[in-house]
C-alpha cells in the first residue's frame, strides 16, 4: 500500500474512532436510584431510592404478574421487593400471589414509592397492605394502624383500633439476634434498624452516651427487650411513640411512655387530688 493510501486509512480510522468516543461519552446513562452517599443493600439506600423515578417510564406491562414487576424494579434500583409471607398467607389463603396478574398502572412520572402503593392498593384485602424498608429490601406487608386516637384519654376514652395482639408487637417489636463486640450504642442501633426495618431513633442529647462501647451477645429476643439492656449499659432508656422506638434519657423516657400507656388505655389519667386539710 502506497503512503499516500496508507494516510488516508489511518485518518478515516482516527474519524471514526472519534466519533465512536464522542458517541459513548455523550450517551444516555441510567438512572441509578440511590446516591453514592448510601451504602448500597442499607436502609438509607433502599429509602432514598423509594423518592426516585420508578425508571419504567417507556415500559409496557400489559397484563404483567405482581412478580415480573418486582423483578423489574428491583433490577433498576438494585434491591429486593418481596411479599410477607406471614400476612399474605394468614389473610389471603394465597400462597401463589407473585402469579397475580396486575391491574394497568401508568407508570408515567411515578416514583418507585408510588408504584408500590399502587400494589398495595390492589392487595386490597383488609388489613391494608403497606411496606416496611429492611436491609436491601422492601417488604410489603401489614401498613401501620394507630392503635387510638392520640389524646383522647383525656376525654375520659381511649377507644382501641387494633387488637391486642398488635398492640403487643407494636411495644414490643420483631424478634431480633444481635452479636456485637466493642460496637458504639450508635452502632448497634444501626444494625437492629438494617436488621427489623424498625424505626429506632437516638436522642441527640445522648451524644456523648451514645459512643460507649458494648459487647453482648442475644438470642431471639424482642426488639423492645434489646433496647432496654443496650439502653441500660448507656445509662439511657427506651420509649415507645407509635411506629418508633426512641432512646432516650430515662426522664424522658418515662414521660414518653406514659403518654403512649394512656393512649392506649394501659393506665388511668391521673385526676388532680384536692389538698388534705
């Protein structure tokens, strides 16, 4: 081959190389849900990614199963949706519900949050369903129920909405294990939240508490009974507000939790007394 002809080939190679480049760089890249700021498979990356367009926009999902469409979002956001066996099985008598075919939902300008509240909505026995958010997951299950209309104890009548037995796992929470050694209070409450998809919140006046290192190891206990041993080697205390499990000073704590107990209708509002003569 001449120079010449040589020259020619190198400089259409060089042409279309650089288009190609420019082509790749420039090119649409998805949408990822969550912010490099969480840590993927965390509750904060699943529930940052709740907040983000559900990214099927341009997806049709005629006559699509309730489990083809978990399966597609969770490949676009990285995480798990799956159904609570517990609730399903015990309120439905369904066990096959992933083959459910699903209504239409225009997924145009939703968010993944909207989509799943489209799916609880076609679940539509009662209990409503709803979801909770665990480590890299979003469980739908029971949705959360006020047990009462908050102060209305002081009406002389707390009328209860739920029945005991969910008033019991709402004080006392999921079964947990926890195996720690050395781990901060802040730490440990980290891994009860990945672990439960439970709302446990610290009190920020507990700052310097909150660093002590523990060491302890628990089997299948309730989450209320772990927050109260942690809580108690931090010289803190837990309390319960609704949905959330919130450590505390004991003071505090004790002021909270008589609040919730009279809302509940577990103790007796205190009548002020006439001063003995």
């Amino acid at each position: 081959m001449s120079r010449s002809n040589l020259a020619r080939v190198l400089s259409v190679a060089v042409v279309f190389a650089g288009v190609w480049y420019v082509s790749a760089a420039d090119a649409p890249k998805p949408v990822t849900a969550a912010s490099p700021a969480f840590k993927p498979g965390s509750v904060a990356y699943v529930t940052h990614a709740l907040s983000q367009p559900c990214g099927l926009e341009n997806t049709t999902l005629e006559n699509a199963s309730m489990g083809e469409l978990f399966e597609m979002l969770g490949q676009k956001h990285n995480l798990t949706i799956r159904l609570d066996p517990e609730r399903f099985n015990k309120f439905t008598g369904h066990t096959n519900l992933y083959e459910t075919k699903l209504d239409p939902i225009r997924l145009r300008g939703l968010t993944l949050r909207d989509v799943i509240d489209e799916v609880c909505a076609q679940l539509s026995e009662e209990p409503r369903a709803g979801y909770t958010v665990r480590a890299g997951q979003i469980v739908i299950g029971n949705s959360f129920v006020m047990p009462s209309v908050p102060g209305s104890y002081k009406r002389g009548v707390a009328p209860m909405m739920i029945p005991e037995s969910l008033m019991a796992k709402m004080l006392y929470g999921p079964t947990v294990n926890l195996a720690v050694q050395e781990k901060s209070l802040t730490e440990i409450v980290s891994l009860l939240r990945e672990q439960s998809g439970v709302n446990i919140v610290i009190d920020p006046k507990l700052k310097d508490l909150a660093s002590k290192r523990l060491t302890l190891t628990l089997a299948d206990p309730k989450l209320w009974s772990v927050l109260k041993v942690i809580s108690e080697m931090s010289d803190a205390a837990p309390a319960v507000m609704d949905n959330i499990f919130f450590i505390t000073t004991p003071c505090n704590a004790s002021k909270i939790m008589a609040e919730t107990e009279l809302n509940l209708g577990l103790r007796e509002l205190e009548t002020q007394r006439p001063p003995v003569k």
